[in-house]
C-alpha cells in the first residue's frame, strides 16, 4: 500500500507540472493582447513630442536669453519643494506604482533582453531613463499649469487609462479571478481616474486665467499684500511663534476621563497624530503614498499566488487522502517511526504553510502602514526641529559638506520606496519562519510527541529564572542600598559592601554577559527588521550613522527642506516684496506691533486712529505736523521693536550695518574695530581705543598671572580665602 501510495504522490506532482492542469492555474493567470515592451516603447513617442512642446513653452533665464527669445527651455515635471497640487502629484505617481512592482519584483525592462549579464545594468539604466519618459507628460501638465498643459497633460492621460482598463477587463475569467485581478490594479486605476478628471477641471480653471501656454508662478510671483502673507501657511506659523504657549490642560479627576485620556494617548503613540497648521510637503506625501500602494500590490500578489497554489496543492492532498481512507482526524498520536504518521505531518505541515502565508503577509501589511504613519509624524517633528535649529535627532550640516547633502536629497525618494519594498520582504521572512517553526511544534505536542520539548524546558528554566532573579537583585540594590537617596543622586553608599558585592558579581555577570550578548543580537535583529522601512532612524549607533546610506539620504533632504521652506525666511522675503512693490507704485508702507499695515501715497486714504485724534484735537495745526507725529510713533515704535530685538538676541549685533561699515573701513586701513554695534565715523578714534583695549588686556594678563603664582606658594578655601601651608585642614 505504501508504495502505491508513493507512486500516487509522485503522480500528483506531475499532474501539477503538466499542461493538462492550466484550468486551474488560469483561474488567475490572464495573457493580455497588449504587450508590455511595444506600449511602453511606443508610448515613448508622443511622451518626448509632448515634453518637446512643453520646452518650447518654457524661457531660459540666465544662458542665452536673446537666442531664440529664449526658448527651448527645461520643463521640470515637479517643484520638489512645493506643498501645492499635492493629491494631484500623489496620483500621478500612484499611476507608476504598478510598473514600479514589475521592475522590483519581475525585473521587467522596457526592452526584453537575453544576452550577457555584463550589459544587462546598461539595460536597467536606459529603461529607468525611458519609464521616466512615458510619464514625463503627466507631471509636466500639472507643474506648468497653463492651458495647453492642462489639455494635452487630459488627453495623454486618458489614452493611458483606456489601456490599462482594457488590460484589466479584456481576459474572460472566472468572477474570483476577476476580483484578484481588479484588487490588484485598484490604486492604479483609482489614480489615472482621478487624473483624468481632475485635468479637465483644471482646464476649466485654467481658462479664467486667460494664460494659454505658460502659467507657472511660484507663491513669490503673487502680488504680496499683508493680508495674503498674514493668512498664508507661513505666516500663521510664525504668527503662531509671537504667541504665548497653550497652557496645559489640568489632568481629569474622574476614572473615566483618565482611562478615555489614555486610551487616545495610546492611539496617537501607535497610529498618527494630528497637528494643525502644519502642512506635508508635496515630495514627502507622494513618496510615502507610492510606498502604501507598492505594500498594497504586493500584498495582492502574495496571497493571490501562493495562497492559489497552496489550495491546488491541499485539494489534491484530500482527493488521494479519501482514496485511500488516511483523512486527518486531528486526534492522532504520532509514531515517528511510521511512514504514514510523516504523511500526516507533511499534510498538517501543508495546511500550517498557508495559514502562515495569511497571517505573515497581514502583519507584514500592518507593521508596513504603522511605520509610514510614523515616518510622516517624525518627519513633521524633525522638520519643525530644524526650523528651531534644535539638532539633536539631525546632525547639523558642519558634519556634511553641501554637496553630500544635496546628493541625500536627491537619493530620498527612490531609497525610501525601496527601503519600504526592502523592509516588507524581511519581515514577511522573518514572521513565516517565526510562525512555521511555532505551527511545527503545536503539531508535534498535538500528535503525543512533546518529551523532546519538555526535557527542553526543564533544562533552560533554571537559567532564565536566575537570570532574572539577579537582575532584579542588582536592580534593587543598586536603588535602595548602594545609591544614595534612594537613586535620587548619583553618589555612592556603603562604599564597602559595595566594593565586596562588586568583586563576587563579576563571576556572576560574565555568564549574565553570554545571555545578555544573546539578547543584544535578537533585539538587533527585531529591531533591524521592523525599522528597515524607516529612514529616519539609522541602524548603526551614532558615531556610525552616516554609514547607512538611507539615513545619509534622509538628513540630506531634511537639510535642503530646511533650507528652502523656512517660514520665518519666506516671511521676511515677502514682507520685502510687499515693500518694493508698494515703493515701484510710489507709496510708503508701515507696519506696527499689531501686524496692522498703513499705506501711504495717493489715493490713499487709509490712517491709524492716533493720527485721527490728533486731527480732531488741533484742527488749526497744519499737515507738515501730522506728519511730524506721525514720522515720530513710527520711529519710536521701530526703536522699540529694534532694541527689543537686540536685547533678546545679542549675538546678531555685529551683524548690524555700522558695525559691518566700520569693519570694511578697518581693514582697508589696517586698523582694528572693538566688537560693537555702533559706527565709528572717525577711524582717528581707533588709535586711542586700540591702546586702551591693549593696556587693559596687559593689566588683566599681570593679574592672571600673579593670581597663579600666589596660588602655588599657598592653599585656598572655598571661598577663596588664603590658608597657610602649615595650617591643618579638617
């Protein structure tokens, strides 16, 4: 019996790998007509002509500006450093994301290819190049934001989306296949959708406007007023920095409130939690979204293949298993001797694989989704960091050099999505091994074999029991007996016992020291593998961080972001704007403590509520004295504000325009400048003041050094106070 039924499994596998068994297989499985080389290589075609006419649109600005009137020109396809249109960059790149899962998983090229592997990186390269192509369009559309764009950008979209739907839905499959396939696509075509309706809204848009070709504009190329910057991102941040703290709240008395407290403390530790006012930079979303679909594709493809298989597989096992009345009851005791109790463990083995493919792939989901929300938290966190210039989580930039991290910035988009691809792969390995090796034990302890694990046990228990009783022993007394104040300082008490439980836990902790070096690799190993997604934690120590190239890349784009979005600096720059462009018209603007603007000039007739008590109060005074008192409070109260300035940020007085004059006169001269804020006029002075410096610095050296020689020809007190060397000191 055994060997027919041997024969019969071996029937089994050869029924899987024969052509008579595709019913099953392409349940799942569907050719389409359109080929994924020739769309790709054609579609390149119109995607350069496109580009080309996009270029055509665009002015150069600094080389060759009389040839051509300019043109061609660059059209980049994003502003990296924007926050505006950011769902719609979210979608255009959520339209590559199945393409990115072919190149990382299938390593499908834009061109088929079988020679030698030594020219197969110049093939990854070109088709890198060429991809980029084919949705070069797309973004162009969105980052010009003229009316031919918005038009164009519509109808390359909607050819694209035709064929992916009829790619989708042209094979004739079974309902659940049609589902698996559908599901897959499903951020695709929920992407190009949105693409390819909210291009023509844009168009519609587009037409108030009246710019026809070429409407890119930046939030400094919009007329600045007050009220614009007041109300704009950046400024109801640095609004928001004049403003006092909130005060915290007061911790609730009832038990209910404080469990209902903590609970939703614990929600925003594990999922996200929200800021107002802060807004995600476009680049970092449409990164981190990319990431969500390629886990989500991924995660598809996972269970639809193996769990398809893993099903063919189980069916086949239970048709023979009936055949020949070996169906597992889930009672029986294994004899490991028995070559049928092995076939019994090798189905049980078959049904634990899929379970474990189910619940690895969900967890590996899950832990993926929690480390992106926590990547956007921690990007808001250290970004508002370095708006502060707190750089205790990012290195400061005097460890860098500028160009390693405008490379970093470059870098941080295509490491983080293949981190995150990375990070799914290894910690869906390390679960499905994790979860086999627990469903081989529950089946072996289920089946009467479990002496081999009892005898196990009753071997290590002793050792992690006195592992932990000694830490706990160490712990205590460490906190009650050897540091003072109970652990409140860091001085040592009973100095003797100390030194004597020191010396006899030596020969303790180096067997301590064998089982904690095993735990120091488990927790490398766990922590590795569940921060791998994760760029902004390295996983070297400190000293080391800049070796990992992701975290290199993560503080370079940090570093640039800083740099370029700074509100406090893109404030200052509008507010300067504001300024020039009320002079071009021929007015004068003022702005007090209270963020109120006044605007003078003609045909204005706006006045602060001062002016007109001054009015009413002296009606025979003449306008020269309005303005006068005018001329006053605003000189006054920019006095204020200046000396307010200087006072709390004294570093920044030698910065100032007299200082900085002073010093150019200096040194043309040859001459020194004491440290200060006020403009020498008269170089002549410097002589005497330079003098003056030289004597004082002399005299403060005599009393430095006579200070020295009296303190090694005596003893001093605490306070200073001169003991002779006879004396005896208690």
């Amino acid at each position: 019996m055994s060997g027919n039924f041997l024969n019969d499994i071996n029937d089994l596998f050869t029924i899987l790998e024969s052509d008579d068994n595709t019913t099953h297989f392409n349940r799942t499985r569907c050719v389409s007509h359109v080929d994924h080389f020739r769309f790709y290589q054609y579609t390149v075609i119109p995607a350069v002509l496109i580009s080309l006419a996009f270029s055509l649109l665009k002015t150069r600005r600094r080389k060759f500006v009389n040839f051509l009137h300019g043109r061609p020109a660059l059209a980049h396809p994003m502003d990296a450093l924007t926050t505006s249109a950011s769902i719609s960059y979210v979608a255009a790149f959520g339209a590559t994301i199945f393409l990115i899962y072919e190149v990382i998983f299938e390593q499908k090229f834009a061109f088929r290819y079988e020679g030698p592997l030594a020219l197969k990186t110049l093939i990854v390269i070109v088709s890198m190049i060429w991809y980029g192509f084919v949705y070069y369009p797309i973004f162009a559309s969105l980052a010009i934001k003229s009316i031919f764009s918005y038009a164009i950008g519509a109808v390359y979209v909607w050819v694209i989306t035709a064929v992916q739907f009829y790619k989708t839905f042209e094979c004739n499959v079974r309902w659940e296949s049609r589902m698996l396939v559908v599901g897959r696509s499903l951020p695709q075509l929920f992407c190009l959708t949105y693409l390819s309706v909210i291009l023509p809204i844009r168009f519609v848009y587009a037409l108030k406007t009246k710019k026809y070709f070429e409407a890119e504009e930046t939030d400094l190329d919009v007329p600045q007023t007050l009220k614009y910057i007041r109300e704009s991102y950046q400024g109801l941040h640095v609004r928001k920095l004049f403003k006092k703290p909130a005060p915290k709240p007061t911790p609730p008395d009832k038990i209910i409130d404080k469990i209902k407290e903590g609970l939703i403390a614990a929600v925003h530790g594990v999922l996200y939690k929200n800021e107002s006012g802060f807004r995600y930079s476009t680049r970092i979303l449409s990164v981190l979204m990319v990431g969500v679909f390629l886990l989500y594709v991924v995660t598809f493809e996972l269970l639809g293949t193996f769990v398809t298989y893993l099903d063919i597989l189980i069916g086949y096992a239970n048709k023979y298993f009936d055949a020949y009345d070996l169906t597992p009851t889930g009672d029986e005791q294994f004899n490991l001797k028995s070559l049928q109790t092995w076939i019994i463990i090798g189905y049980y083995m078959l049904t634990a694989v899929k379970d474990c493919v189910i619940v690895s792939t969900v967890l590996a989901l899950v832990i993926g989704l929690l480390m992106i929300l926590h990547m956007l938290s921690s990007y808001r966190t250290n970004l508002l960091a370095l708006y502060r210039g707190d750089n205790s989580h990012i290195p400061s930039r005097k460890y860098r050099s500028n160009a390693s991290l405008m490379l970093g910035c470059m870098r941080f988009a295509g490491y983080q999505v293949g981190y995150i691809a990375w990070g799914f792969i290894i910690q869906f390995t390390i679960l499905f091994l994790l979860s086999i090796v627990i469903s081989v034990i529950v089946i072996l302890v289920r089946g009467g074999v479990s002496s081999w694990l009892v005898n196990r046990v009753l071997q290590l228990w002793p050792i992690v029991v006195w592992t932990v009783v000694l830490n706990i022993l160490q712990l205590l007394l460490a906190k009650y007996l050897f540091a003072k104040g109970r652990g409140t300082t860091l001085y040592i008490d009973n100095r003797r016992f100390f030194f004597i439980f020191t010396y006899f836990m030596f020969f303790f902790n180096i067997f301590l020291g064998l089982v904690s070096c095993l735990m120091r690799i488990i927790k490398a190993i766990v922590l590795g593998a569940l921060f791998m997604p994760r760029l902004d934690h390295s996983s070297l120590s400190q000293r080391f961080q800049f070796f990992d190239p992701g975290f290199a890349a993560y503080v370079g784009y940090m570093h640039v972001e800083n740099q370029h979005t700074h509100p406090v600096m893109i404030v200052f720059i509008r507010l300067m704007l504001m300024n020039l462009y009320f002079r071009n018209r021929g007015e004068s603007t003022s702005i007090d403590l209270n963020g109120s603007m006044t605007v003078d000039g003609e045909g204005n007739k706006g006045e602060d509520s001062d002016v007109m008590c001054i009015k009413m109060k002296a009606h025979d005074t003449d306008v020269k004295a309005i303005q006068d008192a005018k001329r006053r409070k605003y000189r006054a109260t920019f006095n204020w504000a200046l000396f307010y300035t200087l006072i709390n940020n004294p570093q920044i007085r030698v910065f100032r325009k007299g200082y900085m004059q002073s010093m150019m006169k200096a040194v043309q001269e040859g001459r020194r400048v004491p440290v200060s804020d006020l403009p020498v006029a008269d170089l002549s002075r410097l002589d005497s003041m330079t003098d003056t410096d030289d004597k004082t610095e002399d005299k403060i050296k005599d009393k430095t050094e006579d200070k020295i020689k009296d303190k090694t020809e005596g003893i001093y007190d605490v306070k200073g106070k001169k003991i002779n060397n006879n004396s005896c000191l208690v």
